[in-house]
C-alpha cells in the first residue's frame, strides 16, 4: 500500500501544469483554462467559463507550491499543502526527507495528463480524476551534479482537496478505478 501511494505521489507532482499550458492530448476535450463558451445573447456575446477551469487553478497553484517545496527540500512548506492527518502528506514529507538525507533534491518534475475529470466541485471542496504520468524530472546533488530520473508509468489518480484556512490543502491521493486511455 505504502509503495501504491508513494507512486501515487510521484505522478502526482506537478499535475496540471502541463495540462492547464494546453499540452493535454485525448479525450477531445478543450483545455478548461483557455476554453471559454461563448453564447449569443440579445446586444452581444457572453462568456462563462468552463466548470473545470477553477479545479485547474487550484491543482495549479497547488502544485507550483509542492513543486518549490520539492525544489528546495522544505518539509514544512511540503507539510502544510496537506489537511492535518492525511496520509497522502505524510508520506510525501517522508519521500522528501529521503531524497535529502540522501544529499539530493528533486526538480523539474511535471506531468503530462491525458484526461481530467470534475468528480466534485464546490465552495470547499474539490475532487478529481486524472490520467497522469510524470516526465522531466532531474536529481540535483550537492556539488550540482544531475541525473534524470525515468518517467513513470500512466496511472489513474483520485485526488481530493479541502480549502480549510484561505488555502486548499490535499486530503488524500489514491488510485482511481478508471481505465488507462493513455496506455
């Protein structure tokens, strides 16, 4: 379980940066970020945005946060991206503070998403499943040496989110029992 999870964490990292650039391939969905309805309306047009479109902000803000934190070994920082208690975060930190006691930090990371779904969308909270997988990540060591790390495999990821205290935190990651179009 805890290896499922870590995986989980790992094609996690920087989930919708890519996709919210308008990088997503399949699906034949528009990227929710730039994708805006335009309805005639009597004297003009009108505009209203896609439903996904704030989900996307949020993973976004929520992942540029995660991303400096890896980048620069914060586990504080880290910790505080997560509701008290959730597993996902702990075992974040954990991974985090491997890769340190190690004399190494993690950056670069992104992720390529291949679909998105809105599953819940309210004032507090967010759900979602995405297909995702990560690339371009790079092992940094303390004289500057680098090493890329391998992408991983697609995988299928539930992610929740709760905003608690002005900020949205990450309740839990876990596998989502959709398929793998993307494979």
């Amino acid at each position: 379980m805890r290896t499922r999870t870590l995986v989980l964490l790992a094609t996690l990292t920087t989930v919708v940066a890519v996709w919210a650039a308008g990088l997503v391939r399949g699906g034949g969905s528009p990227d929710p970020v730039r994708a805006a309805v335009v309805s005639p309306v009597a004297g003009g047009a009108t505009t209203r945005r896609v439903p996904e479109a704030r989900a996307v902000r949020v993973l976004h803000r929520w992942e540029a946060a995660r991303a400096a934190a890896w980048s620069t070994t914060d586990a504080r920082a880290l910790a505080r991206l997560y509701v008290a208690g959730s597993r996902t975060g702990h075992l974040d930190v954990d991974a985090l503070a491997g890769w340190r006691r190690r004399g190494l930090r993690v950056t670069g990371l992104r992720e390529q998403v291949s679909s998105m779904r809105l599953v819940v969308e309210r004032r507090s909270r967010i759900v979602v499943d995405l297909t995702v997988r990560t690339v371009d990540g790079v092992a940094v060591g303390r004289r500057g040496a680098r090493r890329p790390l391998p992408s991983s495999a697609w995988s299928s990821v539930r992610l929740e989110l709760r905003r608690t205290h002005g900020s949205w935190r990450v309740v839990e990651a876990s596998a989502s029992r959709r398929s793998h179009p993307a494979t």
